[in-house]
C-alpha cells in the first residue's frame, strides 16, 4: 500500500488498483479511462464508472482523487465486493446518499478527507464489518442534531477516526464532534427531529380572516366569511380532534372578525362593508355570541383590517380604512357602567387619504409603536405620546411601497416585520438603531399575506400568494436568513395562524376562494 499512498498524494486521478488479474481474457474498459491487468486510470473524471468489468471484481483498493465529484449515489461500489482500501479526497462531494458504500463489507480502510460535506445520512457505515480506520478530515460538518447519529456513532465504533471539528454552528465552530455530549445534552440540539406539516382539516368555508382565542380551557376561532353575510365561530373538538361550528354571527358583507377577552368578557369586533360595524358579547346562559354595542364608523367607508392591543392597562383597537375617502380609527375602552359607558369609543383619528392596508402595534425599547401599511404611500409610523395620551406620527419605513399587510415578530437578536406586498418583492426588515433596516427579499407576485410563526424555537415565515402554492420559509441561524422550506397549497390564503392544543401544533389558513385548510406541524426523529 506505500505505492498507493504516494498515488494518493500525487494527484487528482481517478485510480483504480488491482491485485493481479489472472483473466487472460480481453475486457471493456470504462468510457473515459485507460486501462492495463493492473490498474484502471481515469483522469479528471467528475462521476464513479457506472460498470467494472467482471474480469476485474477481485479489486483490492481505489484511490478516487478526481477533484471533480460532488455525489455518491446508492450501491456506487456494487461491481467491487472485495475492496479493502478506499480513497475518496479532494473532491468536491457535498451529498453521499445512505446506501452509497453498502456491500462494501471488506474495507478495512476509508477515507472521505478534504470534501464539502456538512452531513452524513443516518447509518451510512451500517454496512462496514471490517473497518479499521476512517478519515473525515477537511469537511464542513455541522454539529446539530443532524449528526446526533454520528456522534453516537463516534462514540460506539472500533475503528480508529480521525479528529473531526465542527465548522459550525458559530457557538460549536471549532470544538472536537468526538467531545461533544450526545444530544438531547447539546443545547443548541434544534435539529433533533425532522419537521414538516401535513394537511388535518379541510373545512368548506370561503373566509377573509382567522382569528384564535381561549376561553375556559377551550379554544376557538372567528373567521369573517364576506360569502355567507357572517362571521362563523367555530370550536376545537378534543375528542374529534377538529374544529366544528360553535356560532354564527349573521351580518352584512362582513370583512372583519376579531376577538377581545377583557376581565371575564369574551367580545368579538365584526367589522362590515356595509350595515355598520358590530360588537358581541358572549352570553353564558345562551351559550352564544349577542350584539352588545354598535361602533362609531362615520369617518370608514371600507374597514380592511383591526388590530387589537392592549398599551398602559387600556385596551385599544384600531380598524384600518382602504378607502381614499376614509380614516383610520383608534378606540378606546371604557368602563363606566354608572355613565352606561361601558364599551369601545373612538378615540382618534389617523392617516387621512391614504388607503391604509393594515396595522400592527409593537412595543420596542419602552416605547410604544403603531404601524400603519398603505397601498399608496411607505408604511408610516406612530408613536405614543404618554404627556398627551396620543399617537404622534414619529417617521415612515423607507423603501417597501404597496404593503398590503405588516406582521412584527421576535428572534433571540430583536424586533422584525414581515412586509407583504402584493407587487415585486415582500420585505424581512429589522429594529436597529431606532430604526428599520432591510434584512432580506422575497419574491412574492400576488402575495396577500407573509405571516410569521413559531413552533418549538424553529422560526417560520408563510408566504401566501393568489397565484402560487404558498412558500414555507425556515430561518437559518447560520446565514440570519430565511430558506425555502416547503410549499403547500391553500386557495387564495389570507392568513396563517396558530393554534395550540392537545400537545399538537397547527397552523389555520382561511381561503378566501377555497376551503380553509387546517396543516398540522409533526415532528419525526430522525437521530434515535
């Protein structure tokens, strides 16, 4: 094995060693390769020969330093059972598939040193009885629980291995894979399980919004379905494990159903393009939602969105205005039942002539903020002012125009938004520096809706688009961006929310030409 050694280190040939071939017959070389009894040579090949002469199957050792292949696919090996010593360095291998190396039961020696490899799939050794000695230096391996298999591995195995460090992420980059405890110990171990969501609920409803509320141990959701004049409260069935219809609120081309608990009163605020706009109270003894105030609307013509807040001990909400003509409305509760004031009052007025989309209050720095999209004009924002009790407009958020909806959002580093515009690109942007700056970019012709959600510390974003299956982003704590994850399809979604229970995570997407689809998040693991 010296001679091969030195091969090893002279070049980036594609060398084939054999022992002596005893055939006096003649044999195919493979295309691409020069060939003797002895040896095989393929110089600068970028793939594995798909077919070894059977004249040649009692092979020995292989010294594949091509410098040009970047996968291993299932049974590559298959034409040579009895190699022992198998090179594979250099190159630029990024993906081995689980099988690559199976039947390979005499190699005693393997070395996949200098390549591009972040991860190995799970019992890619399973096969390999007789090895000694395993070389993994010069990779990029990334200590989270994708490898938990291979640290265990490490740990268990006779063979000799080389040092193996982690490249990252950026808190393990450098520490030795052999010295890390066995997740679930490691504590950066997210990548425990393999994540995805699969459809749960198909639910025959036409809906602008989905809105998720507790009360008493149960959980609802009050969906504005335009379609049917209505607002439908449904409930989640614990033993049926679904959601089936609790309540109708019948109305007039309702756009707008948002909950509020305040004390023991649960409230849903029905907004309407027309009739006025709504709130109900729900009503122990009828066990049903009944009106308890009508709202002041005489500055909206075209309610688009309600943000619901609570700022000081008060509780707020503000219905957004996309007409031209309109204004956007704060109100403001209050509790006077001697003065019969007990309900929601208008409060203040905000943003006039500007078709605004949507709002979202966020509190960043001790501060109190409101948000308001425009198809018209940049997102502006507000500020309270605690010496007059108002909002004062404090600036606007250069560079996203034509928001159609803005959802905030936090990570372990600070405050985001999630910008949805319906033409070019949505927008991730940042709180830095009392400001916003632009994180990242998301194709999104057609977007109605970019939500932002959380299951067990993996961050998600919903891209829903009326045109496209919507987009399931993952955030990447290595690049401090988003990836494409998983599409998924809803018809014309116009929200993604979570829900909770039974120890089971979903998201409900209303549809506001479909059914409304109810996905459920499922975690697999993958390292046991």
């Amino acid at each position: 094995m010296r001679s091969a050694k030195r091969w090893l280190l002279a070049g980036f040939a594609l060398v084939f060693i054999y022992g002596a071939v005893e055939s006096k017959r003649n044999f195919k070389c493979p295309s691409g390769c020069s060939c003797s009894k002895e040896t095989i040579v393929c110089v600068g090949a970028s793939q594995i020969p798909r077919t070894i002469p059977s004249e040649i199957n009692s092979t020995n050792s292989a010294l594949l330093n091509a410098n040009s292949l970047t996968t291993i696919r299932d049974d590559a090996f298959s034409g040579l059972p009895h190699l022992e010593y198998l090179f594979i360095e250099g190159n630029k291998i990024e993906t081995l598939t689980k099988n690559a190396f199976r039947s390979l039961r005499d190699v005693t020696h393997l070395s996949l040193a200098n390549n591009k490899m972040k991860s190995l799939p799970r019992d890619l050794f399973f096969d390999l009885d007789s090895l000694l000695e395993l070389d993994l230096r010069g990779n990029s391996f990334q200590c989270t629980c994708e490898n938990k298999w291979l640290m265990m591995w490490l740990k268990n195995t006779n063979a000799t291995v080389s040092d193996v460090y982690c490249a990252g992420p950026s808190d393990m980059k450098g520490k030795r894979l052999n010295d890390l405890p066995i997740p679930p110990g490691h504590s950066n171990c997210f990548c425990l399980h393999l994540t995805d969501f699969v459809r749960h609920q198909s639910i025959p409803i036409q809906s602008m919004s989905a809105d998720i509320f507790s009360f008493k141990d149960d959980i609802y959701v009050a969906m504005a379905a335009p379609n049917s004049n209505s607002c439908i409260v449904m409930e989640w069935d614990h033993i049926e494990m679904n959601f089936r219809k609790f309540d109708n609120i019948t109305g007039k081309s309702v756009v707008g159903c948002k909950s509020v608990l305040i004390d023991n009163h649960v409230l849903i605020i029905v907004t309407q393009l027309f009739g006025g706009s709504h709130i109900y109270k729900f009503d122990d003894q009828q066990n049903k939602f009944s009106k308890f105030q009508t709202i002041e609307v005489f500055n909206i013509s075209k309610p688009n969105d309600i943000e619901v807040f609570q700022m000081d001990g008060e509780w707020y909400f503000v219905i957004v205005d996309s007409s031209k003509a309109g204004l956007s409305t704060l109100y403001k509760w209050t509790d006077q039942p001697d003065r019969n004031e007990t309900g929601f009052h208008s409060y203040q007025y905000l943003h006039e002539w500007f078709r605004d989309t949507d709002a979202e209050y966020v509190e960043v720095d001790g501060k109190s903020y409101l948000i308001l999209a425009s198809r018209s004009q940049p997102p502006v924002i507000y500020l309270w002012n605690k010496s007059t009790l108002k909002f004062i407009l404090h600036g606007e958020i250069p560079n996203v125009d034509d928001v159609v909806a803005v959802k905030a959002f936090r990570m372990e580093d600070g405050l985001y938004l999630a910008m949805t515009c319906y033409i070019g690109d949505s927008k991730v942007i940042r709180w830095t520096n009392k400001q916003f700056t632009e994180v990242q970019a998301l194709p999104s012709r057609g977007a109605m809706i970019l939500q932002p959600f959380t299951f067990t510390d993996r961050h998600y974003l919903a891209l829903g688009s009326d045109y496209s299956f919507t987009q399931i982003y993952l955030w990447d704590v290595e690049t401090k961006t988003f990836k494409k994850f998983k599409d998924i399809y809803v018809q014309s979604p116009r929200a993604f929310t979570v829900v909770s229970t039974d120890r089971r995570n979903f998201i409900f997407s209303p549809s506001f030409k479909g059914k409304s689809m109810v996905f459920e998040h499922i975690m697999v693991d993958l390292s046991l």
